[in-house]
C-alpha cells in the first residue's frame, strides 16, 4: 500500500513562524532541567519513597544491565573444562576492528576428543569496539558478548586479554546463551 504525502497543504501565518512550538520545546527541556537539578530534594527529606531522577551513585550502587547488553566478549568453557571455540576464524574475519587474533592448534592424531582448538587466542580490548559480528558469526556457541564493561587499566599492552581472561564458564553464561538462542532461531537461514 502506497502512502502519499500532501504537499499542497496552506500553513497558516502563526503555525509558519514556529513560536507555538519553540516555546513548547524550551518549556519541556526547562521542565527536565530543573526535575532533574532539584528532584532528589524531596527523596532525602523523606517526603517521597522514591527518587523521582534516576542517578546512579556508581561506587556503591552498581546497575544490573539487561540480558541483551553487548559488554566484553568472553570465551564459552564447557562441562568438560574445553573451551567451545574450534578455531575456525570466522569471528576473525567477523570483526570490524580487527581485534582477534587467534593461533589454531590441531590435533597430532593421538587425540580423538577434539579435532582442532585454539592455542593462541587474543582480543585487544583497547579497540574493540563491541559490536557483537564475533558472537555472530561463531558457529558453535563459542565467544559471547558478556555484561561487563569497566576496565581500569592505565597501560595498552594491558588490554590485550588472552584465553585465561576471556573465560567463562557456560553455568555463567547461561542467559546469554538463552537469549541468543532465541534470536537466532527466529531466522530462517
């Protein structure tokens, strides 16, 4: 169905020279400045149960994000104490910033568990830009975005997180899983 916009239509004088509107929107953003200048006055004399604002007072409270935030990307360690990653590059070749490295180590024959793993595998998270493409493109449920997001390194080469840092066990990840789970399979690849 079409839609077709009426550019025929006549303002009048007053609607033209947008002063009805002008002053509605600096009545709005004056109304939000000093709610929120003046809005926790109350909460502390206890006159109201609940702070009108919402400011975090960040050292002692901490927000809970939703399921959905894309923190730092960790790395899926099963019940066998196995990273799920088979160090197939596609969350390599995924990422826009070129932020992970990864060294495949592949099996010598000897082993039958597992054909190929990453022995090397490394994100800068100095230029990560935590888009989400590496979680993606994993084929097999190895790297998600997690709810974490503070840093507090002072030194580059510091930010380079390798496997020992990125892992996280699946109990953990749990409701990341579920919830990409539940994106992807409303596709129909």
């Amino acid at each position: 169905m079409a839609y077709y916009v009426n550019r025929n239509i006549k303002l009048t004088w007053w609607e033209r020279i947008y002063i009805p509107e002008i002053l509605r929107g600096m009545y709005i953003t004056s109304r939000h400045f000093f709610l929120n200048l003046f809005g926790f006055i109350p909460y502390f004399l206890g006159k109201a149960k609940n702070r009108t604002i919402f400011t975090v007072y960040y050292p002692e409270q901490i927000v809970e994000y939703p399921v959905a935030y894309r923190g730092r990307p960790v790395l899926a360690v099963n019940e066998n104490d196995r990273l799920n990653c088979v160090a197939c590059g596609l969350c390599e070749a995924a990422c826009p910033a070129y932020c992970i490295e990864i060294l495949p180590a592949e099996n010598s024959g000897k082993q039958n568990e597992v054909e190929r793993w990453p022995k090397e595998f490394t994100i800068d998270m100095a230029i990560c830009i935590f888009c989400g493409f590496c979680e993606e493109a994993c084929p097999e449920e190895a790297i998600f975005m997690s709810n974490e997001c503070e840093f507090d390194m002072l030194d580059r080469k510091q930010m380079k997180y390798g496997i020992d840092k990125l892992s996280k066990t699946t109990e953990e990840l749990k409701d990341r899983i579920e919830f990409t789970r539940q994106i992807t399979g409303k596709w129909n690849y």
